[in-house]
C-alpha cells in the first residue's frame, strides 16, 4: 500500500508538471511568434494583455515598453530564430524562462516571468536583454576564480 501511494504521488506530480509546462509553452508561444513574424512594435503589451499584471501597469507605460522594445530590435537586422535556453522557478507557482533571439547582428536575451496564483497562468513579466556578453564574461570570472581554489 505504501508503494502503491509514493507511486500515484510520483504519477500525479509528473502530469501536474507536464500540464505546467504545456499552459506556459502555450503562453509563451505567441509572444515568441511576434519575433519570427517581426512585429515587434508591440511586444510587451502583446505578452501582457491577458495577464491581471496589465491592470496595475499603465498604458503609457506599456506603449514605452513597446517603444523601447522596437527601438532596441528594429536595429539587430533579421530574425533567424529563437531557443529556450534556461529555465527555473517555484514549481506550480512561478516559473522563469530565458529565450536567445537570434539576429544578424548580434543575439538578443528575452525573459519571460509566468506566475500562478491560483487556477490558471499567466505571463508576469518580460524583459529583453541585449547583454549576453557580460553575461558570459561574469560567469567566466566565477570558473576562472574556481581554478585558483583547486586542491593538488
């Protein structure tokens, strides 16, 4: 009876997980699909407009956030293609993903925040980073930082 429970908690978590998982790849679908068909002059308002976050974010705000968002891509040339990079969060709550963009001229980073507060989710946040760079240069002072402390 023991094994029979401790298994239906595996089985019921696992499907809990991959429903999870297929709500924000549902969500987060969209949002991508505005970079492949470049209309990106309104990709925050786009990514938030089902989400209750819009009700506490002005318009003007969102139209800036827009604005910012074109203005930044509008000069990275053509889109090629975008991958799911990393993932990490609070399972069945809040879930954040890092997407690469990539662009002729250099790679683009979106972040994309979902969080379930109670019945369904819902995209939270979105963030685009153009720095990946110094992303890679921060972590690579952390590895080289570790050769220094390894034992002979």
């Amino acid at each position: 009876m023991k094994y029979l429970l401790i298994s239906l908690t595996l089985i019921m978590s696992f499907v809990s997980n991959a429903n999870d998982k297929k709500e924000i790849d549902n969500l987060a679908k969209p949002v991508l699909a505005l970079f492949e068909e470049n209309k990106i002059n309104s990709v925050a308002s786009k990514a938030l407009e089902n989400s209750s976050i819009s009700d506490y974010i002005s318009k003007a705000d969102l139209v800036q956030s827009d604005s910012q968002f074109f203005g930044y891509l509008n000069v990275l040339g053509k889109f090629h293609s975008q991958e799911l990079i990393y993932e990490q969060g609070i399972e069945g709550t809040f879930i954040s993903r890092w997407y690469v963009l990539k662009y002729d001229r250099q790679p683009a980073l979106i972040y994309l925040e979902f969080y379930k507060a109670k019945d369904e989710w819902q995209i939270h946040s979105i963030n685009l980073k153009l720095e990946l760079d110094d992303y890679i240069e921060e972590r690579s002072k952390i590895e080289i930082g570790k050769l220094g402390v390894k034992s002979n």
